[in-house]
C-alpha cells in the first residue's frame, strides 16, 4: 500500500490512525476459536494492539512497524479496556 493509499484509506474512514515505524516491545500469539489472536505492545504506548489471523504470524518482538487502527473496547470480567484492533500491519 503507498502513502496515498493510507491516506485515503484513513480519509474514508475517519476513526482510522495510521503509524510509521513504531519498535514492538511485545509480540503474544495464542489460540481463540479457529484463529490466533496476537497482541502487540508498542513502544511509548500503554494500549494494547490485536489483530487475528488464521496461521501464526512471525516473532515481531523488536521489530519496527507500520500499523492501520482505530480504537476499540474490549470486556473482560465485566471491566471494560481499552485496546487498538489492527487494520493492517507491514514490518517497515
């Protein structure tokens, strides 16, 4: 995807972000239903950010990224967290 792409991707849907060149301090990959939900910290950010696929997706722990989100809440044991599900990820 180039620059312009994103860009319209991102003026299409407002409540999209997009980040260049982010380092991943943690990469979790683990079953859920018939997918792998991963979850990844970024560094300088507390929230949380998943995406699912159906095959294990290679160790990003180190990396730098490019990522497309929007934010989202997740319900766990009836508290609500918040966390940025994952649109698209490229390593950069």
């Amino acid at each position: 995807m180039v620059k312009s792409d994103i860009e319209a991707l991102t003026k299409k849907h407002p409540g999209l972000t997009h980040s260049d060149d982010r380092k991943v301090l943690s990469h979790v990959q683990r079953e859920q239903d018939d997918w792998i939900l991963n979850t990844i910290m970024i560094e300088d950010c507390e929230v949380p950010f998943q995406f699912k696929r159906k095959k294990l997706y290679q160790k990003l722990k180190g990396a730098r990224v490019n990522l497309t989100y929007y934010p989202d809440i997740q319900k766990v044991a009836g508290m609500n967290f918040e966390i940025m599900k994952i649109v698209r990820i490229r390593i950069s």
